[in-house]
C-alpha cells in the first residue's frame, strides 16, 4: 500500500482519497485535474506537483481540503499518457532546437515545448511545421524530448492548416477507395 503525509503526520489513504481525472495544464505551470466523476470539483496541481504532466494525461491523484475549502492534489501516479506526439513548428534557440505545440500561447511555449536532439530532426528546418513523436516525458526539472517523424511544410503553405489538424488529432488522412 501507499502512505500519504497529511499536514505533520502520515496515514494510509482510504479509497476516497483518491481521484482519477485528466490534466488541464496551464501556461504558468500549474494544472488542473477534471474527475472522472463529474459530481467532483476539480483539483488543483500546484506547478511541483504538475511539472512532469501534460495536456491531456490521464492521472491519479491524492485529495486534500485547503484552508479555503477548494480540492488540492498530490500526484500518486500518472496512468495514462494523453499526447504521444506533438505538432508543432522547429525553433532554434541558441544551439538548440525546440518543438512548439501548434496552436501555443506565448506564455505557453516555455512550459510545452518539446527538446529536439540535432540527429533527432530528420531534416526539418526553422520555421518547419512538423510532428514530433515524444521520446521522453518531461521532468520536474527537465522538458520533454522528442524525435521529428514528419515535416508538414511552412505556416502559410496551401492545406497546411489540414495537415496540421489531422496530425494532431491523429485522424486517419488516407481512406479506402
């Protein structure tokens, strides 16, 4: 079984708990997890706790109460993966290449942005809009690295925009005659 500290002293946790939700990520680091059961609140992830998830991942989290009555979790366990790739457009900074998701904030870039390895770009370019397949999650205190699988071309280029949404709600782009 699990201990889980609350306040000075630590416990076994009761099934209650416990909540199984997915993650909202927000720009600023911190996330939110929506419940699978929709008679429950959402629950606050502060950045610590959210640091090594992203968008969309399926995850199990321990409740607390805060002093303001709102839910506040830890982290026990992330179940599922929501992203197993990121379309986005190549960047360089310094030596380095990064993929920004497609579609990001500003704010956002430096939160979602996904490390890019020089023989990891399979001939992409700055500026490319591209998919990349996520190789490694991020860390508490490190991004997520990726590997490029497909370069869709430059913004702007005719059916780009189609490209883009096809990758990145993985639908089907060839259908049978």
């Amino acid at each position: 079984g699990q201990i889980i500290r609350q306040r000075n002293f630590y416990c076994f946790p009761g099934p209650d708990d416990f909540v199984i939700g997915v993650v909202s990520k927000h720009p600023r680091g911190f996330a939110f997890v929506a419940p699978e059961d929709p008679s429950l609140e959402d629950i606050f992830l502060n950045r610590r706790e959210a640091s090594s998830l992203m968008n969309g991942d399926r995850v199990k989290v321990a409740v607390r109460t805060r002093r303001d009555g709102r839910s506040a979790g830890k982290l026990i366990k992330i179940e599922e993966r929501g992203q197993k790739q990121i379309v986005g457009v190549l960047i360089k900074e310094g030596k380095h290449f990064f993929v920004i998701p497609h579609g990001a904030k500003i704010r956002e870039e430096q939160v979602n942005r996904l490390f890019i390895a020089s023989k990891s770009q399979s001939g992409a370019k700055e500026g490319d809009v591209v998919v990349a397949k996520i190789v490694s999650y991020p860390g508490r205190e490190m991004l997520g690295k990726g590997q490029i699988t497909n370069i869709l071309g430059k913004s702007g280029d005719p059916g780009i925009d189609t490209d883009i949404i096809i990758h990145k709600h993985d639908l089907p782009n060839e259908f049978p005659p």
